[in-house]
C-alpha cells in the first residue's frame, strides 16, 4: 500500500491542495466513497427506515442494517444487535452512565476512570458519583504518560503486555466495591495506548462483577480493536474521527446488559407497545434509538469501514507509527530544547497524538500562524482540563496524524514551528 | 491579512501599561479556563478622570496586544470613556480580521474592564 497517494481519495484535498491536516484527533477527514454514498441516499432513496412498506423505505432500512452488521464485524462484536447507534462517542458514555449507571451505583460503590479522560469520560461519572454518593477514583498517569497503578516500575508498556504480573498492583485501586471501570483505549492529548485487555482482566480478577467500560474514540480509527479479545463490557466511538460522516456513534454493550439496562430516550422506533398505564419497549439495539436516527448517515458510515478494512487496521497503525517516529525526530532535531512532547516517548507505546508546548509561544498564537500557511492544528486543553492540570500547562498545541499525512505534512510542521519563532520573537 | 500585524505584534512584545497601580481605586481579574489566559486590570480615578489603567496577566499575543492598546487609549481619558468600549471598538482598534475563535482572546480585557 502506498500511503503517499491516499491524498487522492480525499476530495477536500482537490478543493483545498496546500491543506496540511493534522487535526485528525479531533475529526477526521472524508473519502470519495463516504461523500457518495451520503449522495446516494439523499439522490435516490431519502425514506423515513423500519416501518414504509415501500421500496426506497425498504432499500433505505436494508442499508442503514447493513452498516450494523458491517460495523458488528469490524469490532469483532458477537451480534449485530450489540450495536447501537447513537450521536456520537459523548452520547454513548453518558447513555451508559444514565441507563446502566443509575441502576446499579449506589452509596455504597465506588466508580472508577483515569485522570487521562475526555471530559466525555469523566463528567458523566463524576456527576453519577456525586448524585448517588458513591466514591470517584481517579487513575493517576506517571511522568511519562502511562498510567500509574502506583508500584515502581509498574508501566504498561505494550512491549511488556504478556507479563500479566505487571498489572496485579491494580488492587490498590479496583476493589470488590468498584461498580464501574471506565476507560480510554488511547488518549487524545498524550496519545498513550493503555493495555485494555490486562486492564480488563486484572479488574474481573478483583471483582468479576465490574463493569468495564472502553472509550475507544481515538482507537477504533487507529488500530485493529477486537471486543471479545479485549473482554470489555463497553466500547464505545465515533464515526466522524474514523473517515464517515458526522452524526453517528457507536455503542457496543453486551447483550445481556444492555436488555437490562434503562431506555436512555423514550419516543418513536423504540417500542412495541403503549398503555394508558405502562409501555413495552423493543429489545436492544432499537429500545436505544429512539426517533428518526441520522439514517443517510449511518448508511455513508459503513464505506469509511470498508474503506478502512480494505488498507487493514495493521496497516493504518503501521502508517501511523511511521510518521509519529518521523515526527519525533524532526522536532527533536529542529528545536532541540525548545520542544517538550507529552505522553510516552516509544511510539510503540502511543498513537498518531502529538500534543506539545514549543518555547514560551501561546498554543493559540502557534496555531494561528500555522493556520496562515494552512496547516490546521489544535490548542487548548482538548476537553482534558484534569489531565493538562496534572501535567501542569494550561494549554498545549496538537498534531494528530491519520492515513492521508505523509512526511510532507512533517515538513511543513517543521516549516510552520519555524514561523512561528519567526513571526513571535 | 496576518493576524499578527506589526501593530500587534509591537504591543505583544513591548505591552504598555503592564503592572500593577498600588493605589488602585478598583482591581478586576478575569480568566479563560479553556486556554489558561488571565488579565486583571487596576484602575485609577482622579474626579472623572481616568489618571492610569493598567493590566497584569498572561496569555497569546492576541489577548495581550488588546489590553496594551485599550489602555494606551483609555489613559487620561475622562471616566465616562469606559463605558464607550465594546466589542465594535476593539475589533477596529486592533485593525485585523479575526474569527469567531480568535475573537474570545481580543474581549478578555474587555471583560475585565466591564467589571470595573
């Protein structure tokens, strides 16, 4: 596979040529194939799905299916009704946290997540603590963005994965009283990978009841993730960061635990029955999607799948490894001292997430005058304010890469940081 | 047009009016959580006069530029002056176009004036 010319397949490039972008953590650009589909259904088949017994109704609830299974399979998931769409990563975590949280965390629970969350990921079970008295723990991260379970030398290198020994000293956090893990596979400012399936498993070990829940946004678009491996009970992400439309997230639960779990939204689509005194609702996935969900949507949703599966996870994250190297590299060796990356330093051990602070520059200065040579960047705390307090900056600027970059892209970073220093001192 | 016009830029590097008045007549801090920026700015009042105004903070060239060239303007002014600033007039004093992201930066001193 020849990376350099995936450019082609993105028609933003054609309109936009100089565009160098690296903002792909917070969303992803679009292929041909995902624009044309969108097309496809509002030129020739725009129906309302489920209930028209009309061709374009039915061609359009056929294709909207289609992309459950599609996505079902590409997650490796059990059944396809484990799928659930939803708006977004956000929406998934906080229906999980509404509908499961609310039913089982009592007083008496603890729930736990990182310090390394979105906010997505820490609100929801912050807010559920502090509305049901339960305790709110927090995974610390060490000084070089692993998480910290608290031993010496306890790092989760993924180089070290098969020690499962490594993992043990997670009962300093996960006790028989934890309800509730709730993590993120990659992080969006540090990049770091965490060892989900250890994870996982130390935590059963602990307590078999814990319900383990994956943020998988900065995951599933990056590398090959396989649900029944990982163990999770949970996983959650986007359409939107991994090549498809806008619009649509993906919950994955399984099946036991989203039958029992509360609707999150009550309305069309989601019910077999109503009484003046009580309803019944439909089983999973269509008891979570309430009213007319984002169906062109989905449908387009399932091309940036197959788009990804015809290149091959393995491959993405191959790509992905190469030009964060590269970008390490370059910036280390142009702005030697000047330069101070986050997050782990092996790039075995990290995604295409490069968040950094360049001399005494405001993030929003660099950003800017990377915008005036179009290079499209991000500053800020990208909705980790805990993590940037920890790591003791307010503001950091990031680059994040995806299959479209190319070394040229790294260049023209060097160019812009380079501008930067021109135009600001 | 570079948002980093030379105007901007010499208030950037060389901000007039930085620091503290010892004996202000009011003190307001504000802050923008998202990005860490925070300005507070000192007046002081002499009868109806506006006989220094300056401002202590940190944050982009953009945010800092604002608050150098309001109060450059402000100094001396008669009081009623304060009320005449809005979001209209420091877009024209700053003289660059900015977006609806950058805009948030070029009011943090205006919010911290209109709290005095």
């Amino acid at each position: 596979m020849n990376f350099i010319n995936l450019k082609k397949d993105f028609p933003i490039f054609k309109n936009i040529p100089d565009l160098v972008y690296l903002d792909s953590t917070a969303t992803s650009l679009k292929p041909k194939a995902v624009v044309d589909k969108l097309v496809e259904y509002y030129s020739n088949y725009s129906a309302n799905i489920f209930r028209g017994v009309y061709k374009i109704s039915e061609k359009a609830t056929e294709e909207f299916e289609e992309t459950r299974e599609v996505t079902a399979k590409f997650i490796n998931a059990l059944k396809s009704e484990e799928v659930i769409f939803t708006r977004n990563s956000t929406e998934s975590l906080n229906l999980i946290a509404y509908s499961l949280g609310r039913k089982i965390v009592s007083q008496k629970d603890e729930v736990v997540t990182t310090i390394m969350e979105h906010h997505s990921n820490f609100v929801p079970w912050q807010v559920l603590c502090s509305e049901t008295g339960a305790d709110f723990k927090i995974v610390d991260i060490d000084n070089n963005g692993y998480l910290d379970l608290g031993m010496e030398n306890l790092k989760f290198k993924s180089s070290n994965l098969k020690s499962k020994s490594r993992i043990l000293n997670l009962q300093n956090i996960v006790t028989r009283r934890t309800k509730i893990l709730a993590l993120t596979y990659v992080s969006n400012v540090l990049g770091t990978i965490n060892p989900i399936k250890q994870l996982i498993e130390a935590a059963k070990r602990i307590n078999p009841n814990i319900i383990t829940i994956v943020d998988a946004a900065q995951a599933v678009p990056h590398l090959k993730a396989d649900v029944q491996d990982l163990g999770c009970d949970f996983l959650v992400f986007s359409s939107h960061k991994m090549l498809g439309p806008t619009g649509v997230g993906v919950l994955w639960g399984k099946e036991d635990l989203l039958k029992e779990m509360f609707p999150f939204m009550y309305g069309g689509e989601m019910i077999n029955g109503v009484y003046i005194d009580h309803t019944i609702y439909k089983d999973p996935p269509h008891k979570f999607e309430a009213g007319t969900p984002a169906i062109g949507e989905v449908i387009a949703f399932k091309e940036a799948v197959k788009y990804l599966k015809a290149i091959g996870m393995d491959k993405v994250r191959e790509h992905e490894k190469n030009l964060t190297s590269l970008c390490f590299n370059k910036l280390n060796n142009n702005f030697s001292g000047k330069i101070k990356i986050f997050g782990p330093s092996d790039v075995n051990d990290r995604g295409g997430v490069v968040a950094f602070k360049f001399g005494n520059y405001h993030p929003h200065d660099i950003a800017s005058i990377f915008d005036e040579s179009n290079i499209a960047s991000r500053a800020g705390n990208h909705c980790a304010m805990p993590l940037h307090t920890k790591l003791g900056v307010n503001a950091t600027i990031r680059v994040s890469f995806y299959i479209y970059n190319d070394g040229s892209d790294i260049e023209k970073l060097v160019d812009g940081l380079k501008r930067v220093e021109k135009v600001l001192s | 047009m570079s948002l980093y016009s030379e105007l901007i830029l010499d208030h950037y590097q060389h901000p007039r009016n930085f620091g503290r008045i010892a004996n202000s007549t009011n003190q307001r801090s504000v802050s923008n959580p998202l990005c860490g920026d925070e300005i507070i700015m000192f007046i002081k009042i002499n009868g109806s006069k506006i006989s220094e105004i300056t401002f202590k903070g940190k944050g982009c060239a953009i945010s800092m530029a604002s608050a150098s060239m309001m109060t450059e303007y402000l100094k001396g002014k008669n009081k009623e002056e304060l009320k005449k600033i809005d979001k209209k007039f420091i877009i024209k004093m700053l003289g660059i176009d900015l977006g609806v992201n950058r805009i948030k930066c070029a009011l943090l001193p205006l919010e911290a004036l209109n709290k005095l």
